[in-house]
C-alpha cells in the first residue's frame, strides 16, 4: 500500500511516501480503506522529535482518518465491513498512523460517518471535534447561557468550538487577526469577534458581558494569562491546549480571589468511552449541518511534507495564511 512514513525524527522533509505492507489486523482491529486524513499540530511534532513515546520504524505518520471498512478482527462487534466510519487516536502511543492507503485501527476508537458527511468533512472534524467537545464540557462543565471566550477563533479548533457553544446555547466571544478572519468568525455564529491585538480588547469584552466570560479558551502557545485571567468572572475556567514550553506569568491574585479553575486538556488523554460521548455527539451536529468542518486545502497523499511544513509554519511561526484544516487524500 501507498503511505507517508518516516524512518527517522526530523524536518518535514524526512517524511517519505512509498510502499509499505498492507497492515494485518489483530483481534479487536479493524482495516480502513482510507479516504481521506487531516493534519494535525501533534502530526508535526512527532515527526520533529517530540519524545512523548517509542515511534516504530517506519512509522506511518497521522492521527485522524476517514474511511471505510475493508476488514474486521475476530473479536470486532461494531463495524461491519463496508461501513462508512472515521476517527482519531492513530499514530500515538506507538501505535501506526493513519496516513496511507490502509490502517488498523481499534475499533472503540472509531465511529460511523453520517450518509450526507464526506470522508474529507469526517477527517477534517476528527481531532478537533472531539477536543473541543472535550473541553467544553468535560472539562469546562460549559452551561446554557454561560459566555465563552476563545482566543483564536478562526483557525481549526476555535471554528469548532464556536459552532459547538453556540449549539449548546452559550454566548460566544472570538479573537482573531485580521477582518476577514474576524469575519469568518461571526459567519460561525460568534456574538462578538474582536482583534487580539486591540488596544481596548478588554474595555470592548466588559462591555459586551460585564462580570466577566465564564469560560476562557486559550489557544496560543505563549498565552497572556494576565489578561485572559483578569477577563474571567468569579468562578470563572480557564483552559489551555498548548504551550508545552510556555512558562508565563502567573497572575495569582485576581485567580484566586475570583475562586477561578485552570484546566489543562490534552484530548489523548480521554478514555475511549470518553471520546464515545464526543463522537455521537459530534455525529448528530454533522448530520444536522449544525456543525461544519473548516478545511483549507484538500492535497494528495504524496504531498503530505509540504503539507507538514505548511502546517508547521502556522502553528509554530505564526506564519502563513492557514485557516482551517489540511486534508488529504491518498
């Protein structure tokens, strides 16, 4: 079969694509037909040397896929072969990726892809859709009427997650960094899309919600604790998704004389049953339309290094005019 695999860490440009053995399935596995993945930020990490555990060698790249079933394990109750399904969840723990013609996946961390969903739109949602239903409301406790502030509302995540706290009734604050990223915010349903870089971004969030946002989502990787901290109301969360090296200032005053809780979220850490809960859930706002993926570009499977370097220029340097989802197809 076709894969984009790696024999050792590094650039973009150690990401090979040629021919590996179609993978043989263990008992409770079951083979995708793959139609379609997505790049994610931990993608590039991986492939750049980021010692979270043992890689295999080679190690097929990708975490998100969306497909359908060729074959099942012995032991497989929930799929059937020719099942449309998607998921995430490949590629970590020394498990192989999803970035070729076939993978083996654990069936518990696959899901059925609604009729009028595409493989792309199933990909593009996979990891990001269940981060964001992750720390919403597992995390956040996210309510009805509560204010949602997201720091980076424009991109992958922050997409998703406006259009998942406006279905559940919140009302939504974005930041973006440009008018028409601001404006791609409110056509996803923000109430209030500000420039991060206002000057009187903070006079403009009081205004729209006087006590302060009950629910801060923090995107950036170098986060401005004191300015996201000092926007929360009593009681108020606060959660943060990345900045592994990030060492900011902490404002502990106004933290805890507003009784606040900061919470981190890493989505690999959910149990699968877990996971379950977000994907039925993200099933039923896709089959609805109430929830969209955003995908920038659609590339081919053998463009997958510069797809990295894209992805890597965006996430890391702040570089590029990224704005969603890379898919691509094998």
């Amino acid at each position: 079969m076709k894969a984009a695999y790696i024999d050792e860490t590094g650039p973009p440009e150690v990401i090979q694509v040629g021919e590996l053995p179609t993978p043989e399935l263990e008992s409770q596995q079951v083979l995708v037909r793959v139609g379609a993945v997505a790049v994610n930020p931990i993608d590039t990490y991986i492939r750049g040397g980021a010692n979270y555990f043992p890689l295999p060698t080679p190690y097929i790249v990708g975490c998100d896929l969306a497909g359908t079933v060729e074959a099942i394990g012995p032991d497989v109750t929930q799929c059937s072969i020719g099942d449309r399904v998607w998921g995430s969840n490949a590629g970590i723990f020394s498990r192989q990726g999803s970035f070729a013609e076939y993978a083996a996946v654990d069936e518990c961390w696959l899901y059925p892809t609604p009729a009028s969903v595409s493989d792309e739109e199933a990909a593009a949602i996979a990891l990001v859709g269940i981060t964001a239903h992750l720390g919403l409301f597992l995390r956040g406790q996210l309510q009805e009427h509560e204010c949602v502030m997201i720091n980076g509302g424009s991109g992958a995540v922050g997409s998703t997650l406006i259009q998942m706290a406006k279905a559940a009734g919140a009302n939504v604050i974005a930041t973006a960094g440009s008018e028409e990223k601001l404006t791609v915010c409110r056509n996803l349903g923000a109430d209030l899309a500000i420039d991060y870089r206002a000057k009187n971004l903070n006079e403009m969030v009081r205004e729209f919600v006087p006590e302060g946002v009950d629910l801060y989502w923090e995107t950036a990787r170098e986060p401005d604790l004191d300015r996201g901290i000092g926007l929360l109301a009593k009681w108020g969360r606060m959660i943060l998704i990345a900045g592994r090296e990030a060492r900011p200032v902490f404002p502990v005053g106004p933290f805890y004389s507003k009784c606040c809780t900061l919470l981190g979220l890493v989505m690999f850490a959910a149990s699968s049953e877990e996971q379950r809960v977000c994907g039925e859930e993200i099933n039923r706002l896709l089959a609805t339309k109430t929830l969209r993926p955003k995908i920038d570009r659609v590339l081919p499977l053998s463009e997958a290094a510069g797809a990295h370097r894209i992805q890597e220029e965006a996430t890391i340097h702040r570089r590029g005019n990224l704005c969603g989802k890379i898919v691509l197809k094998p």
